[in-house]
C-alpha cells in the first residue's frame, strides 16, 4: 500500500505536524553535529599549532642600565621565536616590570650603548602586576639586517626632543641580531629608579632608558643569529 501524498485526502493535519517536526529536528541534530565536528577540527589546529616548538628560546634580563641604577631586580622577559613560512612569529613575555607602565620593543645591532642600527618593533604594557607580553611577525632570524645603498632625503617629523634626521646615511649590509626593551616614559623610568635620561627609543623620540636587553650573548653573536634561514 504506498503512503498517502502531503496535502492528499487521507493525510490528517496532525500527519503533517509531525512529519515538519520531525524534519527539524532532524536537520537541527545534523547542523549541531558539524558545528561540533568545526569546532573539534579548530582546537585540534589551535594544540597542534601552540604545540610546535619554537626555533629559538631565550631570556632577555635587566639592561645594564637597569643594574647600574640597582632597579627592578625581578624584571626578566622569555622570548619564543617560531618560522612561519618566509616570516618568523616572535612572543615575548616579560614579568617583574613596573606595574601599569607602558614600554617599547626594538631589535638592536648591539645590546648595550650605544646601540647601533635599531628597529622598532612595538609596544607592551605592563599590568598592575607587573607583567606584560607581545606577539610581533616579521623577520627575526640570520636575514635580519638594514641595508642603505646611498643617501637621500629622508621626513623630518619630529623637531624635539631629538629632531629626526633629514636624510640617511649610506651603508652596506648590517645585520641586528639583539633586542632592548625601553620604557616608553623617562618619568616612569625615573619613578621606578632607573633614571630619568631621555633616550629615542619610542614613536615621538621621548622614551626612557633601557630596562631588558639580550646583553648576555656575544656582541656580535645576538639570539636572532639562532634562527637560521
């Protein structure tokens, strides 16, 4: 006997409510089963991602500055270094610094002053406990380096306190294999005793002085030099 066509004569109204209902629920358990099925697939990529380990591991401690003035003596940041195709992803972790205080990353030609070639990186700002962190991508490894094949003019944003410079100065190949964290305020540096000198590492060329650097490596050996290409 075939079963009566929707809508026909012998298929009641309750027939036809149960059938809608049982329509729904049925694509309801099936939309709730790929959604499972996305979101089991997305933390199995966020472990397998967070579990690959990273290409280089160092600590950056207290700048030589900040010893000298006897400052901070907890301050320390881990630093993570993982290739991510042709770029590097870098994480770093800092705790021990001034609470509620904000601070400049940069990757320097050397560790200590009086620096050399030195690119800015980003801001981290501390927490009211002290800690704070940040994740940059760009290239962080053997090709890290700034290269001037000559002189040419150059914008002229800032006029005080240390006045940009209107034109570069020619260079071949350098490579920056170290990194120095600033305070981004010389009264923060100076609230925290590290000192109040005025220094230009941050976006308006007013920052503080060093707080952590990669000062324990080799001059000319810095932790970048371990990622290799």
């Amino acid at each position: 006997m075939g079963l009566p066509e929707p809508g026909g004569p012998t298929e009641t109204k309750e027939t036809t409510m149960k059938k809608s209902t049982t329509l729904l629920s049925t694509a309801a358990a099936a939309g709730a089963l790929a959604f499972g099925a996305a979101g089991v697939l997305g933390q199995s990529a966020t472990a397998a991602s967070s579990a690959t380990p990273p290409d280089a591991s160092f600590v950056m401690p207290r700048s030589a500055t900040a010893r000298a003035a006897d400052c901070l003596p907890d301050a320390k940041a881990q630093v993570k270094i993982t290739k991510l195709g042709n770029v590097e992803q870098m994480v770093v972790s800092a705790h021990g610094l001034a609470p509620n205080t904000e601070y400049d990353l940069f990757v320097i030609q050397a560790a200590n002053a009086p620096f050399g070639l030195s690119w800015y990186q980003g801001d981290m700002d501390a927490n009211a406990d002290g800690e704070a962190s940040g994740t940059f991508v760009g290239r962080f490894s053997q090709e890290t380096f700034t290269v001037a094949p000559g002189t040419t003019a150059a914008p002229v944003v800032h006029e005080a306190p240390i006045k940009d410079a209107s034109s570069n100065p020619a260079t071949a190949p350098v490579h920056q294999y170290h990194l120095g964290l600033w305070f981004n305020d010389p009264a923060a540096a100076a609230a925290a005793g590290c000192g109040g000198a005025v220094t230009p590492f941050n976006g308006d060329h007013h920052a503080g002085v060093q707080v952590l650097s990669t000062r324990q490596f080799p001059a000319l050996s810095g932790p970048l030099r371990q990622v290799l290409s």
